[in-house]
C-alpha cells in the first residue's frame, strides 16, 4: 500500500509537468501563465477527471509557494521610485471603491454570505501582470506608464489593508489600525530597517548562511503570525516590502528565492488554485459570468473617471490598465479558502472570474493603439550598428561593488562588462563573484579588485548573425560592441538579441 506522502511525489511531479507543457502550449494564445496552470489543475483535479485530490502534503507545498509569492511581492511589485501626489492617491481610492461597492451589491443580490472578504481579491487591480502588460505596449518607464504603476501599488496596498481588517473578526478597527501603521513604518523606515539587518550579518559573519537565515526569518515569523491571527502569508507580504531596501545590494540572495519560488512553488501554489475548484454547476457559471461583467464594467468605469483627477489624457487606456488581474489577488483567495473564510463554492467562481479577466485585460491593452517603440525588423545580415543602444550603464574598473550591486538589481542582467578609463573593455564582471564577498566591504572594494571572466568582443561592423554565433558557440549572456580603437560602444545581452528576433 503506497502512502499518501509518497502518492504525492507522482502528484507534484505530474503537476510541475502538465502545467508548464500547458504554458508552453497556450503561450501562443497570449494566455497568461498563471492562468494555464491554474487550468491544470482544474483538469487534473474534482472539477474534471478526479485524478488528483488536494492532500496535506500538496496543501502544505501550497502554503508555502503562497508565502513566498508574497515575500516576493513585497520586495519587487511595490517601489516607489519618487512620492506619488494627492491625485493619484485619490484618484486609487476611486478604483477602490466602485469596483468594491457594485461587487458587494451583486452578492447582496445573489444572497452571498463572506461577501467583504470575497470582494476584495475580486475587486483588486494587480501590479504584477500590469507591469508585464505596460512592457509590452512600450510605456512601462514613459510618465503615463509610471502614473497607471503607482496607481495600481496604492489600489493593491489599501485592498491589502482591507483584506487583513475584515479577516480579523471582532477587532477590525484595531487591525485596520495597526496593519496601516506597519505599512506606513514600512515605506518611511524601510532603508533603516535594512542597514540595521545588514550590520547584524556583519557583526555575526553570516554571508555563507544569509539566504539560510532569510528564509528561516519569513517561516519563524509566518508561525507566530498565524499563532497570534495574523496570516502567516500576508505577514510575508511586509517583510518583503521590509527587505526590499537590503536585497538592492545583494541581487544574488533574490535570486536564490526567485528560482526556488517560480521554479518549484509557483507551479504548485497556482496548479492548487485550480485543484481546490470544485465541480463546475450552472449556478458557479452564471455567477463566474455576472462577476466578470461586473468587474470589467466597473474597472473601466472607475479607470476613466479617475483619469480626470490625474488628468490623463488616454482615460481608455487609464481604464483597461485597471483590469488588471492575476498576481496578489490569487494568493489571497487561496488564503480565503485555507483559513475557512468561505467555501469552496464561493472560492470556485471567483477563481473562474479571476482567471477569465485575466485572459481579457491584456489583449485590450494590446490591441489599444499606443504610441511605443517602433519594432525593427531584426535580420541576421544586418550590422551589428544597427543595434546600436545609448541606454547601458558604465562599469569602470575602479567602480565601487555596491554601485555594481545597484546595476544589477535594477537591471535584470547576471553580466557586465568592465571597461578602464579609455572605455577599452578588460573583463566581464559576474553576479556571482557577490556571493563571495562580505556586502560590508562592497563599498570599499572596486571591480578590479575581483575576478573578471574574459570578455568577447566584436567590432561593430559584423553581423547580428556573427555575434548569435559567438554567444551560442562560447554560451556567453553578453558580447562587448567595439569601434575600430577597441572602445565599447554598446554591449548585447544574450537574452535582448533573442527577444529581438523572436518579434
């Protein structure tokens, strides 16, 4: 007789597998990822064939992948790059409200008990896949891509707040007071907080077990969270805003938790979701299909009335940016259902309506003509001059580590090329060679004084299919673009060139 903690190694293993072979199938389709294998698991699971029923071992993956879904939300989804004024703090506490307001009288409507908790991961506008879908129309770092961003961080943090008041039966004004002041202590303190915690890793030596100790930290806390009726993953959510400062010098500590949460948990976490859905009646259709009416009316209707009070010019564009859905919204349904807040019928449409909005927001975001970037019809002959790209940063030889953390943090690279003051490149610098340096000395150590990889170049009149062939034949993330002095004019990022030529 096979247990239930082994059954569960085919479980997890059949869920990783069909739920990234269906992502890969529905890319195509434009269909989010989260979404495909949230459709995994409906399949796989009660709604459809019954084949895997949630167990305490995949419940327990689940509450994990949850935790650290938020921890890592808290410390990339919501930076605030300059203070946002008066009217985009209220213009948010309009897309707050009227979505909130018509949802709460639909389940009014269809007698709907739980429905405060219900309606705010409905009512949610999500900065995760909004941030994917302003990359995509070419206006995530314009004013108006920063504008919609900073509107959809202050939604998610008063939907957030709410969330933990309303959960917190019989002392919601105290939660609503104390949730608001550790958010408010959070953003205000949050650089404080992080020098602190990074003279305590000097002063104890941890650099070998500091990714160890982080993660210790978000369980221990998460545990005496949830002892004293603080959920144990919402509690993750602040400590990432709260970490947020200390990891932009230690890029490659988040990146240990990026791979270990979107390689192995993510899957699980949202596979889960469509798991815990529950077999799919006409009633959980036709209130799946009244909530995505609902939310996508009521969305556009408050995106274009605030679009007067931040005085935007496109106010489509400030509505279906507010659809948004799919990131943070998700995690707490699934944090609904597990702490017995509502049952699996109420969570099985809201899922449906969640995941149905998800598909739609981006293809009207898509489809709206705005102006961006024009795409360049990339080909393999042309010089590589033609990529030619002024918007790179500098790493001169006497450049300072915690400058070269900065850059990696802000710039989604592992590689970087070293150049000395004639602009000649001498090395490539890697993220990795961070690990083994004390993040107390980086201020006082200068790239040259680390190990620097070897650095290929190319002079700036090959081809794109030249520079292709060096870095797939020398498996190199970046090549150095050179004039006939042998002075960088521009590198090209392994991951930019594929993208180009996927267009």
């Amino acid at each position: 007789m096979i247990s239930n903690t082994i059954l569960s190694f085919l479980y997890i293993g059949l869920i990783i597998l069909i739920s990234k072979v269906l992502e890969e199938a529905l890319k195509r389709f434009y269909v989010p990822a989260f979404v495909s294998i949230i459709v995994s698991g409906i399949i796989l699971g009660p709604a459809v064939l019954k084949f895997i029923i949630p167990n305490q071992s995949i419940n327990f993956l689940s509450q994990l992948g949850i935790t650290f879904i938020l921890f890592l939300a808290g410390v990339e989804e919501f930076t605030l790059d300059k203070k946002p004024n008066l009217r985009i703090f209220v213009s948010s506490l309009i897309q707050v409200f009227i979505p909130l307001i018509f949802i709460l009288l639909l389940f009014k409507i269809l007698n709907i008990n739980e429905a405060l908790i219900l309606a705010i991961p409905l009512a949610m506008t999500s900065t995760g896949p909004l941030a994917r879908a302003l990359s995509e129309i070419n206006i995530s770092k314009t004013e108006i891509g920063n504008t919609l961003f900073y509107q959809a961080i202050i939604t998610e943090i008063i939907f957030i707040v709410l969330f933990v008041g309303f959960s917190q039966k019989g002392r919601i004004l105290e939660a609503f007071i104390g949730t608001s002041i550790v958010v408010i202590a959070i953003f205000a303190l949050g650089q404080l907080y992080s020098k602190i915690f990074a003279k305590v890793m000097h002063i104890l030596k941890a650099r070998e077990i500091e990714t160890a100790l982080i993660i210790s930290i978000i369980l221990i806390v998460g545990y005496f969270s949830d002892y004293y009726g603080f959920n144990a993953a919402i509690s993750a959510l602040f400590l990432g805003y709260l970490f947020r400062d200390y990891f932009k010098d230690r890029p490659e500590i988040i990146e240990r938790i990026r791979g270990i949460t979107y390689g192995f948990f993510e899957p699980i976490f949202f596979a889960d979701i469509g798991l815990e859905v529950v077999k799919i009646t006409p009633d959980i259709v036709f209130i799946s299909l009244s909530l995505i009416a609902i939310i996508m009316l009521t969305k556009i209707l408050s995106g274009y009335l605030s679009a007067n009070i931040i005085k935007l010019d496109d106010k489509w564009l400030n509505s279906w940016a507010q659809t948004a859905k799919g990131g943070v919204d998700t995690s707490l349904l699934l944090v609904s259902l597990l702490s017995g807040f509502i049952n699996n019928q109420q969570y099985s449409f809201s899922v449906l309506a969640i995941a149905v909005v998800a598909i739609l927001s981006p293809i009207f975001l898509r489809k709206y003509k705005i102006v961006g970037e024009e795409k360049m019809n990339i080909k393999l002959s042309m010089p590589l001059s033609s990529l030619k790209n002024d918007n790179y940063d500098i790493v001169y030889c006497d450049t300072s580590l915690s400058e070269v953390a900065k850059i990696f943090s802000k710039k989604d690279i592992s590689e970087i090329i070293v150049v000395n003051r004639d602009k000649i490149p001498i090395g490539v610098f890697s993220v990795k060679n961070l690990i083994y340096i004390d993040s107390y000395n980086y201020e006082s150590t200068i790239v040259c004084d680390t190990y620097l990889k070897p650095v290929d170049a190319l002079l700036y009149n090959n081809t794109i299919g030249d520079a292709m062939r060096k870095i797939r034949d020398n498996d190199l993330s970046v090549i150095a673009v050179i004039d006939k002095e042998k002075k960088l004019l521009f590198p090209v990022y392994r991951k930019d060139l594929l993208k180009l030529l996927n267009k």
